[in-house]
C-alpha cells in the first residue's frame, strides 16, 4: 500500500497511526508508518518493521547464504513479512516463501500492507507453528522462527523435542534454522542464554548466539556465518 509523500515525510518525525486492531490472539495490534516504514506492533513488543527489523538485518548481512540450493524457505511467526523483504536484499535471490502464522488478523494485514513487496511467491498459512512443524513434509534450506505472543515466545518451542522436529525439515546438515529469542533486560537476557546454551546448543552442537539490537539470534550451524 502506497501512502502519500507528504505522510512518509512525517513519519521520519513522529509516528503515524496507521490502523488499530485485535484478534483472539492479540489483544492490540497496530499498523504505524514510522520512518517511512511499516512496524506491526503490540503494546509491548515490534513484530516487523521491514527492511528496519534490526536484529535480523544486522544477522543476515553475516550469513553466507551457498547453502540456499533448493531456495526454499519457511518462516514461523511471519508477521508483515520483514524476513522475506531482508532475505531477498541480502541474497538478491527469488525464494519460495511459506509462511506460518496463527493469528488471522495478522495474515490479513500482511496481505492488506506488505505482500505486494516480496518478488518471490509466498504461501501464507494460518497454522500453530508446533503443529505445521509435526504436519508437514516439506523440506527447506533455511527455516527461521519469530513467533512470539506479545514478549513472550510460547513454551512449548522451547523444547528439545520442538526444535528436533525443525531439525526434521532441514534438507541436509548446511541448511540453516534461526530462532529470535529475547535480550532486553536482564532477565530475558539470562532466559535466552539459558536456552541457548541448554536446550538449543544439545539440538544443534555446531550453534551460535549472537547479541544483536536487543534479542539474542540464535544460529544452528556457526559455519554458515561468514568470518567463522
């Protein structure tokens, strides 16, 4: 959706309330025009803010991407797409995209604002991200998860059993899995780092975390970063 020059100018000033909504997943959700870009935001937390979502642009200028043979992608917690938009600066490729994401409201959005930006086709599903992972039986190069509810990221994909099951869906031991996992305090810095270490390091020995912009971007195989 394109807005007018004048409302872009703006929004590099101040934010612009674009749309208010909320679903039985979200309670509040709002589309704001900051710096000419679109954010998806709950009270607490940014979902996606295109090609400014920091923590992954900052990650995916770090990654060398020879391992995306297939140029398939899967994206748990797709939000208003900012993952798409920034995988296709940074490896300049067209990507088959499927998108998982459980609040409708959510998908309506991305459609409404957002999907028109991504050159490369993009199936968007609305599905629990546990359950499409213990469904399908697809594979993929690269599967990223950001799914959280407000700040926090479901229990049940912090697990073992959970990011095993991911581990299933990669086509070979080069595909790649990133998981955003919150740093924003001291507290969830320590939970983030807890899991790294003990839950998603057993999963993937050959992991990385990376402090970017507040999260803690956890990598599965360190050998996909470039300078490692």
């Amino acid at each position: 959706m394109k807005f007018p020059l004048w409302k872009r100018i703006a929004s590099y000033f101040t934010d612009i309330y674009i749309e208010r909504s909320t679903s039985e997943v979200n309670e509040e959700l709002y589309v704001i025009l900051s710096k000419g870009r679109l954010q998806l935001c709950t009270a607490n937390v940014i979902y996606s803010y295109e090609d400014l979502y920091k923590n992954f642009s900052l990650l995916f200028s770090e990654i060398n991407y020879s391992f995306l043979k297939n140029k398939k992608v899967l994206i748990l917690g797709f939000g208003l797409g900012s993952i798409p938009i920034l995988l296709e600066q940074n490896t300049q490729e067209s990507l088959n995209f499927i998108g998982i994401e459980i609040d409708e409201e959510v998908i309506y959005l991305a459609n409404k604002y957002i999907l028109s930006k991504i050159k490369g086709p993009v199936q968007l599903i609305c599905a629990d991200a546990e359950v499409f992972v213990q469904t399908t039986s697809e594979r993929f190069d690269m599967i990223l998860i950001d799914v959280f509810i407000d700040n926090v990221i479901p229990a049940e994909l912090l697990s073992f059993d959970f990011l095993s099951k991911v581990k299933d869906l990669l086509y070979n031991d080069r595909s790649l899995v990133v998981m955003n996992t919150l740093a924003n305090g001291t507290k969830s810095t320590a939970e983030s780092h807890k899991f790294f270490s003990d839950t998603f390091k057993a999963c993937f020995p050959s992991g990385a975390a990376l402090a970017l912009h507040k999260n803690l971007m956890l990598v599965s195989n360190s050998k996909n970063l470039l300078n490692k």
